[in-house]
C-alpha cells in the first residue's frame, strides 16, 4: 500500500503556500521592480563572477551596482538637463508646426490672420498647463519613485551576491529527468535578456554617434539636444525613431525648408530609423537568441501594451519561455528514422 504524507508535512507545505501568497499580495507593487532588478542581475552576473575571483563576492557586487546606479543616474541627470535647456527651442517647433497645420485646415496664410497665432498659443498654454501638472504629479511621487529606485539597487546587489546559490538550490531539488529542460529554459532566458540589454544600449550608441553629422548637416543648431532626443527613441523599436523623423520632416515642411526636408528623408531617416531598427537590431537579435525580428517587436509592444514599462523586459522573457517549451516539446517527441533496412542480396 502506498503511504500517504505525512500530516506535518503537509502542514509546513500550506504554511509556506500562505506566506508566499501573502508576501505576493503585500509586495505586489514591487513585483516590477524585483524583476527588473532580477533581469540586471543575470546580465551582469559574468562581471559578478570575474570580480569574485579577485575579491570578496560583496565587494565586487557593490562595486557593479555602483556603477550601474551612477551610470542610470547620470544619464537621467544630462537627458533632463539637456532637453530642459533646449525646451524653448522645442516649442518653437511646435508652435510653428501647429501654426502651418492651422493655416492648412482653414485655408489661409498665417501672416494674413493673427488669430492662427491665437489659436496656437491656446495650444501651448493648454500644453504648459497640463506639463505643470505632470510635474506637480511626479513631485508628489518623488518619495515612492526614489524609494523604489533604492530597493531597485538593493535588490540588484543581492541577486548578485546570492543568485549562484540561489540557482544552485534551485537545481538541487530537481529531479535528474528535468535538467535537460531546465537548461534549455535558463539559455532561452539567460540569451535573451543578454539581447534585449545589449543590443539596445549598441543600438542606442551607434544612434547617438550617426546624430552628430546627421544634425550638423541639417543645419538646425541644437545639435547635442537632437542627439539625445535620438539615443532615447532610439529604445524604443521601431515606433522611437519614427515619430523623430516624422516631426522633423513636419517641421521642415511647416518652415518651408525643402532642402532639410530632403536631407531628413534622405539622410536622418535611413541612418537614425531605417538601418538601426530594420538591419542592426533585428540582426543583434537574431544572432544571440535566434529568434526572428518580428517575433521581437511582437514581444516588445504586447509586454508594453499588457504591463507597462516592465513588460519591456517580461515581455521578450516570455516571448523566449514560450519558444523553449516549444523546443522542449519537440525534443521530446522526435521519433528516430528507422535504419533503411540493407538489401540481403537473395
């Protein structure tokens, strides 16, 4: 007869199933940020280990979530300062293409009517109010943002130092039959999350670089402030670098600047969009993960659309979970050929 469970046994299981659910529940607002934190911990774990051999595992993953800390905080700190800066030159721009499209719509010249000026300065007062009150909004968040942000670097310094034992648990309460499963699950998630981070901090960098000539040629002064507003669309696939290109060419055409229309289309849109998100970055994908492009703009959007700003990082996670299962499946039903029986001769 089979013996059944203990009953302390199963005791235990359904205490440790209630903590779980409650530090679910309770933490659910954090779940994002111990993701996230999670996905830099497993990019930067290789740095993790080759410091470890020459120094104390602490030290070396408090050296590595300093220097990602500072490098997030400077690069936050110079894209405000820049595009504060340069704030009134981007309104200018608006306000000029909002002045064309309203001399488009109602048929007249803009110089004949001041009441398009009028209708354009409506415009940007209802802008500057509804920005006031975003930044009064993300004022009164600054205590939450800044405490997540600490628990961010917290908890990235922990899964550095203990996330070889963790996965070293992990793996010890496994059964032998799973392993072969289990890896393919880690290198789906380990290559993927390697070619979501790399592959759009190159593809940012390449962006950054072309923007300098590419402004320069055009011709419209600010040329640090385009490039930074370029490096930070350049994150987003394919939709970042199209509204780019799309207000320039709005703004050239609402200035009546036709060479600068030209040099953007012929230009700006192949080196800042078209190359960057048709050729470099699916190939980076494709090359680490195997995974075709489109499959990866699929991932990207639907995690966003699905859980906001995380889903950036869940969504080609799950996207990279679900072509392991399929592979798992695969692997485990593949039917030997049978040997071509030889010819006896007879």
């Amino acid at each position: 007869m089979q013996r059944l469970p203990d009953f302390g046994l199963l005791l235990i299981y359904f205490i440790i199933l209630i903590v779980a659910v409650s530090a679910i529940a309770v933490f659910s607002t954090l779940i994002g940020v111990l993701i996230v934190a999670a996905a830099f911990a497993i990019v930067l774990m290789p740095a993790q280990r080759y410091l470890g051999l020459k120094m104390r595992a602490g030290i070396s993953a408090a050296i590595i979530t300093t220097l990602v800390a500072v490098f997030i905080v400077v690069a936050f700190y110079v894209t405000a300062v820049v595009i504060i800066n340069d704030s009134g030159f981007f309104l200018n721009m608006i306000e000029s293409i909002t002045a064309w499209l309203n001399s488009l719509l109602f048929n007249i010249k803009a110089e004949e009517i001041s009441g398009t000026f009028a209708v354009s300065s409506d415009v940007f007062l209802e802008i500057l109010e509804k920005t006031e009150d975003w930044s009064l909004e993300l004022l009164s968040m600054a205590p939450q943002i800044i405490m997540k942000t600490f628990i961010l670097f917290l908890s990235m310094y922990l899964f550095l130092v203990l996330g070889d034992n963790i996965h070293l648990d992990f793996i010890s309460i496994m059964p032998r039959s799973v392993m072969p499963s289990i890896k393919i699950f880690e290198k789906s998630i380990v290559d993927m999350l390697y070619a979501v981070f790399n592959v759009h901090i190159v593809v940012a960098f390449i962006v950054f670089i072309a923007s300098f000539p590419v402004f320069y040629i055009l011709g419209y002064d600010h040329i640090l402030f385009f490039a930074v507003l370029s490096t930070v669309l350049a994150l987003i696939p394919v939709l970042g670098p199209v509204v780019m290109i799309a207000f320039l060419a709005l703004y050239a055409i609402s200035i009546s600047d036709w060479q600068g229309l030209i040099i953007i289309i012929a230009i700006a849109w192949p080196l800042l969009c078209a190359i960057p998100d048709w050729w470099i970055r699916p190939f980076l994908m494709g090359k680490r993960t195997k995974i075709s492009g489109v499959i990866m703009f699929i991932a990207f959007f639907g995690g966003i659309m699905a859980m906001g700003v995380v889903g950036f990082i869940i969504g080609p996670v799950i996207v990279a979970l679900v072509i392991a299962c399929y592979r798992i499946i695969i692997a485990g039903h593949v039917i030997p050929a049978d040997p071509v029986p030889r010819d006896s001769g007879s």
